[in-house]
C-alpha cells in the first residue's frame, strides 16, 4: 500500500522527488535537398534512426520519419530510399542490414499514409558514395524524393 498523498494543493503526489520536466531530444529539422529536376534528397542519420547493427527504429526516429512523411506528401510523386552502411563488419551483413533499414523506413511510411506502390528500398551496403550531407554519417537512409518512379537503386 501506498503510504503517499496529494500535495496540499491537491495535486498528484509527486513521490518525494521535485518535479522535473521532462525534454524530448531536440532533433534538427529533416531537410530535402534540390537535386535539380523537381527531386530532392533527405539524408538521415542512421545514428538517430536505429541502433549500431539493428533495423528496429529507435524513439527518436519517430520524428524524423514524420518529417520525410510529410515531405512527401507536399512535394508528390515517388520515393526511393537508399539504406547505406559504415564499414565496420563484412560486406554481406552491410549490405543486408542497410536494405533491412531502408524496408524499415519504406513500412514506417506505409504506415503513415504514404501509398506503398510509390515507395521503394535498396541498401547499398558500405559501397555508397559519401554522404552528400556535412556531418552526415556513412551509416544512413537517403531519401529521393522526385515526381518519377525510380527505375534502379542509385549509388549516392
């Protein structure tokens, strides 16, 4: 049994702690960079989106995905999302683990409104190009964003 009360106030007790705010994780806001012919690239950090070897979406990511949702819900058409590893581990498990990613993204999406047939994933493994991005981390989710449907995985 409890052996708590309400603040004389008449508040919820607050355990013989003060009470302290608590903050969400400031997370900058997503941007989709002009590629040139209507499309644009949104890169994120794979560090914010999951954990180092896994493809389950952290909390943090929530915010990130509603802001590639709602990119592509005003700019229209497609999206292709390119899963990209860092170089640690052998090249097998990279390029699986960032098309794992990549599916991650694309079924968040989904599950967000975004149709599924205008939405498709690749991973490229650890032989992506650098990211496009400062301070953008190797290890990442690229976002293409463009009016047509894409027609093979890039290697951006």
């Amino acid at each position: 049994m409890c052996a708590c009360a309400a603040s004389s106030n008449g508040s919820a007790p607050h355990w013989g702690r003060p009470e302290m705010p608590i903050e969400a994780p400031t997370l900058p806001e997503l941007q989709c960079n002009d590629a040139g012919n209507g499309t644009c690239i949104a890169a994120m950090n794979s560090d914010t989106l999951f954990r180092t070897g896994e493809a389950t979406l952290t909390t943090e990511a929530t915010a990130v995905v509603d802001q590639l949702s709602i990119i592509v819900q005003n700019r229209g058409g497609y999206v292709q999302l390119v899963g990209h590893a860092d170089g640690q581990g052998d090249s097998a498990s990279n390029q699986i683990l960032s098309q794992e990613r990549a599916n991650t993204i694309r079924q968040a999406l989904i599950d967000r409104g975004i149709p599924e047939q205008s939405i498709s994933a690749c991973g490229v493994g650890d032989t992506g190009a650098p990211p496009q991005v400062e301070n953008q981390s190797y290890r990442r989710v690229d976002a293409i964003v463009s009016k047509t449907m894409p027609t093979k995985c890039p290697i951006i």
